[in-house]
DNA sequence: TACTAGTATGCTGCATACAGGAATTAAAGA
DNA sequence: TCTTTAATTCCTGTATGCAGCATACTAGTA
C-alpha cells in the first residue's frame, strides 16, 4: 500500500474518473439497437456486418455480445453465434412477476428510507409525466415513468436490488412499451401511478405494496394479448 | 418436417446432443474458480497465465471473462482488467434481502403449483442433508442444502424466477458457507429448514413464507460478523 | 417431380500478433 | 534516507489470419 502522502489535487474530481471505456460503449450500443427494435427478437448478429457498422473489429464486438447474452438479452447459439432473444408470454408473465416482487421489497423499504425531498422529487417526475400524459406525447411520457419505477427502486437504498431491477426492467423495454396502446388502457395506468405517488407521500407502505402488486398485474393484462 | 420414416436407432440417445461449447466450459470453469475461493476476492486475474493453464488463448478467455462479469462476479477495471469482485456486509445484506424476496415469491407459488411426487423429493433431500447433518460432513450437507433452496424456487415454475434466484446464489455461495460455523448456529438452521418442510407439505404457503424469511434474517445474522 | 447426396460459400470460433498504457523498479537529486 | 522521476517490463486492448462447421445451392437419382 503505497498511498500518496500529500492530498492529490482537487480530490472531489480525483474519484469520478469513470472511464468510458470502448467495452461499455459498445455494450451499450448494440443494448440500445435490440431495445430500440433495431435488432429485432429472432435476428441473427452478424458480426462481421455489424462490427463493420460500428467501426470496430470482431474482437471487442464478440466480448461485448458475450455479456449482453449473460444479460439475457442475447442467446448464444454453438455454431451460428448470437441471436436477439425471443420471449414469449410464459417468459413474459414470470418476468412480471419477479419484478413484482421486487418492488414490492423496494417499496416497503421506500416508505421507510425515502427522504422527504425524495418524494418530493419524485412527485415532480411524476407530475413531469402528466404533462407528458396530457400531451398525448407517449415517448416521453413512457421515458417517465420507467425512470419513475427506476428511482422508486432506487430509493430503497438497496444498491443491489436496484441493479437487479434495472437489468430486468431494460429487458421488458420494448414489450412494456405497447402496454399502453389504447386511451382507455393508458388512462388506467396513470390512475395506478397517481395512486402510487399519493401511497408514497403518506408513507404506507402496505397500500403502496398493493398498488404496486396491480399495478404489474394489470400491466400483464394490458400486453398479454399482444405478445 | 422430414422426419424419417424408419425409427432411428437408440432414439432415446438420439436427443440429448446439447452441444457443449468451449464458452460454457472455461465460464463454468472460472466461475467454480472464484466459488470454491482458488480465485480469491479482490485478487486480479492474469488472462496470460490463466489462459496457459486452462491451455486455451486469451480470447475465449476474455469472453467468458465478460459474460462472468455481467453475472456480477467479476468486476472490471479499465486497463487493468479483471479483478474478482469482493463486497462487503452492505451488498451482503443487500443481496439476502433480493433473496428473500424471491423466495417468497417462490414459496407461495410452489406451495400451489408442486405435485406430491415433488414435495416427496424435496423431502428426501432434506433427508439425506439431516443425514449428512448428523455424520457433521459439512460440505455434503452445504450442498444439500443449496440444492434444497434451489429445488424450492425451480418448483415454483417460474423459470425465470428460477434462474434469477440461482444466479444471486452461486454469487453467496462462498459466503454462506461460512454461515454455519458453530453448532449452536448449525442446529438453529436446521431447526428452520425442518420447520420449512413441514410448512412445504402442509401447503400452507403464508407459514412457509414467514420461514423462508426468517431463515434468510437468521442467515443474514450468522454471517453479519464474520464479514 | 420430389428427394438425396455432393459441393461451395460464408460465418463462427480460436490463436496469434501488435500497439498503447499501467505498474514496478532503478536511478538521481534533495 | 526519502522523494521524485525516468526507463523498462509486463499486461491489457484490439486487429488479423486461419481452421472448422453450418447452411445454401446444385446436380443426380428414384
């Protein structure tokens, strides 16, 4: 252990290095393309092609689809390489399922950890979302409210069960997406949200878990038929 | 669908190819390396040498490692690679409390879903660990004990439940093998692992639930200071 | 005409080679 | 003797080349 004697200069810049290295951008990337609909379920990745896209060679493309199929958003085939995965509505309903579970944890242990400026800045999300609602604008309106249920999780303050969300949550991206097909459908989601943010703001929690628990439900109700 | 006409020979052997790939090998490998500790916590990881005695090259190597870190057992450090990741008793509790929450998932769900036949199973496993309990063989009663928990959410039937659960688990499995040291401790767990038995057979799924969580509370106290 | 066998192409999977950077060690100055 | 700096060594990150396999296409046969 070596460590500098003499305090490095600025140190509050010293930590937030975060280096963006070229392995993340391209994780991220191509992430984005199978999310975006780009690289749609059942698509073979050429690598070659796409490496070429992207200009980068086989190599790092190869490690980065390598850990987005240990993400699950790849499968691996022996032989032919990676393919977008596919899911159908089994895998769909235990996804929902598992998430439900995990914001119910999230949500007990908001109504207890959550500072008062962190409802108070969740309301604003979710008021930002209303606009949004009432605009009619869906992308950003959707763009909303999964940072909503990212940050409800986050509130927690279990690092870990965020992380576990968030992986599952970017997996469902496209699919919850037509969930709000339909006025009526969306109206009744945004009912679910107003509900929440108002569970929250009284802090209880076991009204928040039920809200929370249908709230997931119906969203498997709303895509079910689609998928 | 040109199924030959003529039965095909042993067509029971016919099935099982499921072609193992050099990938899922050198994971498999790497991350039974880090469990059974050959690959300490917070130790780096040399692709070089590693690679020269798995008698592989770098390549494939640095996939598996990428996939391994997804999985979260790996983290890695722009520039210097990989190094096994090493978390302390926040991630822990973090961890335990996910786990609960998926358990409790699990229990409820295989408390409807499982056949006699399957509870039967789960019973004899618990059997043989009450054995291996009783001879004090620490290790075979370890993974008795793992594939019990295991069994318990795969009966679920939710597979995705299933998978998620099984990939937090082989990231405590190291740690939670030291949660049995002591034979006050030991007798305590085993105490909770008869009771969730009993509860599992009865199919009463809101005394199983309160087990499972109070086994993982009871896990999470017998490891607390020792990290 | 339909089906099988043979062939050719293209992609994956792995090894190797090269460039850039980090860490360590040695050397020089205070 | 300790600090600082420079140089060397090793390791990571990326590119490229080659072997093996899967798929597609073509020709031949029933």
């Amino acid at each position: 252990m070596t460590e500098p004697a003499h305090e490095m200069i600025a140190p509050s810049r010293a930590r937030p290095i975060a280096r963006r290295t070229m392995h993340d951008e391209i994780v991220e990337c191509v992430r984005d393309m199978i999310i975006e609909g780009q690289l749609p379920p059942g698509a073979r990745i050429h690598e070659g092609q796409l490496g070429k896209l992207l200009g980068i060679s086989r190599t790092p493309l190869r490690e980065a689809l390598k850990f987005l199929a240990s993400e699950g958003l790849l499968e691996l085939v022996p032989g032919r390489g990676a393919v977008v995965k596919k899911f159908g509505a089994a895998e769909l309903r235990d996804m929902l399922q598992v998430l439900s579970a995990l914001e119910t944890l999230a949500a007990r242990q908001t109504c207890a950890n959550a500072t008062d400026s962190d409802i108070a800045a969740l309301r604003a999300l979710h008021d930002e979302m209303m606009r949004h609602y009432a605009r009619g604008n869906r992308l950003d309106y959707y763009k909303c409210n999964q940072a909503i249920h990212t940050r409800l999780v986050a509130l927690s303050g279990n690092a870990f069960l965020a992380a576990t969300h968030e992986s599952i949550q970017s997996r469902l991206r496209r699919i919850r997406f037509v969930g709000h097909e339909g006025a009526t459908k969306w109206a009744a989601a945004v009912a679910e949200h107003e509900a929440m943010i108002a569970a929250i703001e009284a802090r209880d929690p076991d009204k928040l878990v039920a809200l929370v628990v249908r709230h997931l439900d119906n969203t498997w109700e709303r895509v079910r038929e689609i998928v």
